[in-house]
C-alpha cells in the first residue's frame, strides 16, 4: 500500500509539474516577438561612441521667423511653443548616396529653430567627413557612431538602424532638456516645413500620415470627430500600431514614464515594438496634419514607382466623416495613388491589430 501511495504522488507531482510549464509556455508564446527580441538583444554587444557635440547654434536665418505658420497649432509664435527642443533622431550608414541625402536632410533642418539633430552612423569607427558636413549646416547636432551588433547582419531582412535609434534614444534620456520632443526622420525622407510646426505641440505621442509607403503609397491613422480610431496601412501583420517611423513624434515628458523603453531588433516591427514599450493608448494619440488628411513628410526613396492603385468602397472616399475620404483625394491630385471600386490592392483599416476590409464597406 505505501508503495501505491508513492507512485501515486508521484504520478501526482508530474501532473503538476507539466501543467506549470504549460502555463509558462502560454506566457511565453503570448508576449509579442519584439518583446523576446528585446530580452534577446540583452547579451548583444552594443557599442556607442560620441563622436562630436555642437549645441551652439551659428545659423542665420534668411527671414527673422524662419516657420511662421502652422497646420495644427494656436501656439505658433509664442515664446513657450518656441523653447520646446525638436530632437531630430537620422540613422544612416555607408553608401553612395549618403552624403548627397544628409545635404538634402541638412538644408531642410536648417530651417527649423530650436532643433538639435542626432545623426548616429552604422560604423566602428567616427567618419571626420560626416562632422565637416554636420558643421557646414551652423545647427547644434551630436554626431554617433553606432555600428549595428555583428549578430544581427545576418539576419534577412536585417534590422538596419535599429541600433542608431537605440543610441539616439540612449544619449536624449541623458542629455534631453524638457520641454522637447524626440522625432525620427530618416536620410531618405523630405519634409514640408509645417511638419516641425505640428510636432513641437506634441503633449504626449502624435501621429500624422506619411507619404509613399507600402501598397496604398501612404501609412496614415484615421481620424474621425479629433480622434484616432484606426489605422490605413496596407501591411498590419498583427501591429498593434501600424504606423511609420516618421509617423510620429514622442514628448520627453511621455518617453520619461517608460525609462526601459527600446526598440526591438525586428525589421518591420520597430514602430510597434517601440510604442507598445512605451505604454501607448489609441485615446492619447494626438492626431496633427489638419487631422491627418495632409502629407507633411514623404518617404521618398532613389528609385521609380507607378502610382498606387487602391481597392476601397467609393463611400470611403466621398465621406467626409472620416480623414480616410480627403487624404485619398489630396493623394489623386498629386499623382501619387489612385481609387477603384472594384479593383487594385484591398483597402483595408487596422485596429487592435486585426485588418477589416473597405472593398465593400464604410470606415
């Protein structure tokens, strides 16, 4: 008999035993890949050198108030709107068209008042021709080397300026004066001067569509009566937050609440990854860009693309309920994508990262 009793706790012991690592395998699987990513890249060696700091600003200015209008905000022009920093946050690495996108970069943010630019470098070692250009543009900049962890270039598609952001994030949580706002704007995309006008207001986390991505040729929330309740982005593949990188614009103040915040090495889930870290909640989100039915930054690429051609409802776009209807037409008018009722790629709208389709239905 104490010998069936044994066998019997024992049976007993591994019943238990097996459904505690069941359990702990449904928590496993259940947090987002970003997130394991994350843990993962704990015992990658990142490495971060600052290669040169400017923080004197010697532009000056054609016009005494370089940005004078704005799209979305009362505060233009005031002395409490203008003390607030933009942290302009640019990966880049070596290629043949580096230094000809930071002029193009360059000469834009040369306009911008109150604005510091972080260029982090994917390489080992600090480029002195990278700080001879930086110098050139008369801004206060800080200049990174940030190479990209040697265990990540072998992933496909790689991860590329994942490390840069990290850094940049990194040196603005230890150098970062409030009131500011952390914005990345990548070597390859224009901006209309408004954009910076419309970020600088940021409370908490702001979002606005950006040009020529994907499918739709355009990544934009969808705002209806000031606020955002969905997504337009052709590629959702279950992100929370199907944005952009230069979709949104982060106060200091908001990033502060989440001091572990990061980016995961995840292409294509870096946006996500980043603002699920920070807590994000679809009500805080503060539309700009005439409530995302204009372009202020486009994601403008060195190659050739014929215009999109979107499978959407005719009600989507002729309803002026939503943003969805005049951003689709403002996007007709410049030629950079086209509506059909009955065919093209699939409309579609994301939120709580499921897709619904707006072939045949309304927003």
């Amino acid at each position: 008999m104490p010998h069936m009793n044994l066998m019997s706790y024992f049976r007993n012991s591994a019943g238990v035993l097996m459904f505690f690592c069941l359990i702990l395998y449904v928590v496993w699987t259940s947090t987002g890949d970003y997130e394991r990513s994350s843990v993962a890249t704990v015992t990658i060696n990142e490495s971060t050198f600052v290669c040169k700091e400017n923080f004197i600003d010697t532009r000056t200015f054609l016009v005494k108030s370089p940005i004078t209008h704005g799209t979305d905000t009362n505060e233009t022009g005031s002395d409490n709107f203008m003390s607030t920093t933009i942290y302009f946050i640019t990966p880049t690495y070596p290629r043949r068209e580096q230094f000809a996108e930071i002029v193009r970069l360059g000469q834009t943010l040369m306009n911008v008042p109150n604005l510091h630019w972080i260029v982090a470098d994917d390489t080992d070692s600090c480029n002195p021709q990278l700080d001879e250009f930086l110098n050139r543009f008369g801004m206060p900049y800080t200049h990174i080397s940030s190479p990209m962890p040697d265990f990540y270039r072998s992933q496909k598609p790689m991860p590329r300026g994942v490390a840069n952001r990290r850094a940049a994030i990194n040196w603005i949580r230890q150098n970062g004066k409030k009131p500011g706002v952390m914005y990345f704007g990548d070597d390859d995309n224009t901006f209309d001067l408004r954009l910076f006008n419309e970020i600088r207001s940021t409370k908490g986390v702001s979002m606005f569509p950006v040009g020529l991505i994907g499918l739709y040729s355009v990544s934009a929330p969808i705002v209806r009566h000031g606020k955002v309740i969905g997504f337009f982005d052709s590629w959702v593949s279950q992100r929370l937050w199907p944005v952009d990188m230069a979709g949104f614009a982060v106060s200091l103040e908001y990033l502060e609440k989440s001091p572990n915040s990061t980016m995961p090495y995840k292409a294509g889930f870096e946006e996500d990854g980043f603002l699920r870290s920070i807590g994000l909640r679809m009500h805080e989100i503060e539309p700009k860009a005439k409530n995302c039915t204009e372009i202020l930054v486009w994601h403008t690429q060195t190659k050739k693309e014929k215009p999109a051609l979107i499978h959407i409802d005719d009600r989507n776009v002729e309803s002026a309920d939503s943003s969805l209807g005049p951003l689709l037409k403002t996007l007709e008018s410049l030629g950079v994508s086209h509506t059909n009722p009955s065919s093209g790629v699939k409309a579609q709208i994301a939120k709580n990262s499921k897709a619904k389709d707006l072939t045949n239905r309304t927003v």
